[in-house]
C-alpha cells in the first residue's frame, strides 16, 4: 500500500460511535497529529482528536473545536446533529492532535 499520500503524522486511530457520522463511521481510522502547545496551536473549526477529563474520568473523542464566549473554555462539536455540542474547560485537556487524514475500509465478508 502507498503511503505517500498520507501527510506525515504521530499516529493512527480506529474510531468508535457515531458522534462524527456520515463523515467518519465507526471502524474508519483517523490519522494525527499532535499539538504540543494547545493554547496557541489550536486552528478554530477543524476536527481533533482529543483526551479530557470529567469529574475523574478520561474521555477520548474525535470532534471540532469551537472557540466558547466563556473564557478559557472550548466548544467540542460533533458533525452527527444528535450529539449536543460540549462546553469544557482548557485545563480538563489531557492531550490533543490534529487529525491529518482518515481511511475507511470496506470489505466483503
């Protein structure tokens, strides 16, 4: 397989749910990239990967940032209309990454 066409990234994700679909369904593998400086690299409207914290649990989610008019908070965004958009703030931000590509499989079983 080729992989020329893949800009250069930290790594590769399967996705699970729905909180993105159509755009990306569960099985289809994100591609990313990480941020290092969340507070200044954050590019408003485009889709990441991110790992947050709620009250002692960790979550893990592929969704778009918005800036919020609460300061030092974001707006988590799902591209699938049934998902309410989230409210969190910065510092509940474990790790962040910028998603580069996606790939969906399709087989015959």
């Amino acid at each position: 397989m080729e992989t020329t066409l893949i800009p250069k990234c930290d790594g590769g994700l399967r996705i699970v749910g729905d909180s993105m679909y159509p755009l990306l369904k569960s099985g289809d593998i994100v591609f990313y990239k990480q941020v290092h400086d969340i507070m200044h690299s954050i590019i408003w409207g485009e889709m990441y990967l991110i790992s947050f914290d709620i009250d002692g649990d960790e979550y893990v989610s592929v969704k778009y940032l918005q800036k919020s008019d609460i300061p030092d908070h974001i707006v988590l965004v799902s591209y699938n209309e049934h998902h309410k958009p989230m409210e969190i703030h910065i510092n509940r931000i474990r790790a962040l990454a910028f998603i580069k590509a996606s790939l969906r499989l399709n087989s015959l079983k």
